[in-house]
C-alpha cells in the first residue's frame, strides 16, 4: 500500500469534511463527518439538531442543548436509512469523536477513523482502538 497516496486522499476526503462542517448552525463548534467505502463516499453530516427542530444548538448561556446530534452520528444514521453499509468503511470527521459516538462508530463496522482535531476526552479514541478501529491524526491539511 502506497502510504503517501494514502495520505494525498486522507487529507482530500478531511478537507471535505471540514468544508461540511461549515454547514452547521452550530457555534461554538462546527463539525462535519464523511464515510467513505471502496473509494466512495457514501454519507456526510455535520452536528446539528434532529429533524424538525430549530437549528439553534446552543441556549441562552453558549451551553450546547443536550438533543444536538454529533456529525459523525448524522452520517451514520444517514446510511442506516439508505442501502448502503459502514462496514469496513473510514470515517472522516473533523474532530475526533467523544465516547458515546465511537460506540456508534464502532458498532456500525467502520474500521478506520481519520481526524484532525482532538476532543478534550480521549476517552471515544481509547475505545476504538481497544475495539480493534484503525485511528489515524491527521492534524495539518496543508
């Protein structure tokens, strides 16, 4: 496996994740996630709020409300609900994923994590890589 072409379209498929996270009404912080399997990517999502909802994800006080979906679960809940599959798929996110959406992750049959930014709880990439998940940082896209 040719590591540097590997590395060309990790940072290629980041680079649109982090494009996608800008859709995000979100504040304090925008996040966007790809799924790609065999070369195609097969879903996308950004942290929002769920369907029907105002796409305010933050109260009075900056807080974020507890019902806003993290990028990586908006993409995984996409595929759930096309023919597609995650199994053996990379996930791309901008930031690395907290506790409870690596279960998801993990869960889902994703095999590889790519990110760019660390959460403040390690806690969700000690998981995945203690199930077995390929995690990759990718810090600079440059």
């Amino acid at each position: 496996m040719d590591t540097n072409k590997n590395t060309k379209y990790d940072k290629a498929y980041l680079r649109i994740a982090r494009e996608w996270g800008q859709l995000s009404y979100c504040k304090r912080k925008q996040v966007g996630a790809i799924i790609v399997k065999d070369r195609m990517i097969i879903s996308d999502g950004y942290n929002g709020t769920p369907t029907g909802f105002e796409n305010c994800c933050e109260d009075d006080n900056e807080n974020t409300h507890w019902y806003v979906l993290h990028a990586e679960a908006n993409a995984i809940l996409k595929v759930a609900s096309s023919t597609q599959s995650c199994q053996d798929a990379t996930l791309y996110i901008t930031m690395s994923p907290c506790r409870d959406c690596s279960k998801l992750i993990h869960q889902a049959g994703i095999k590889r994590v790519v990110y760019m930014e660390g959460y403040k709880d390690v806690e969700g990439i000690n998981f995945l890589e203690k199930a077995g998940v390929e995690v990759v940082h990718i810090p600079d896209l440059d």
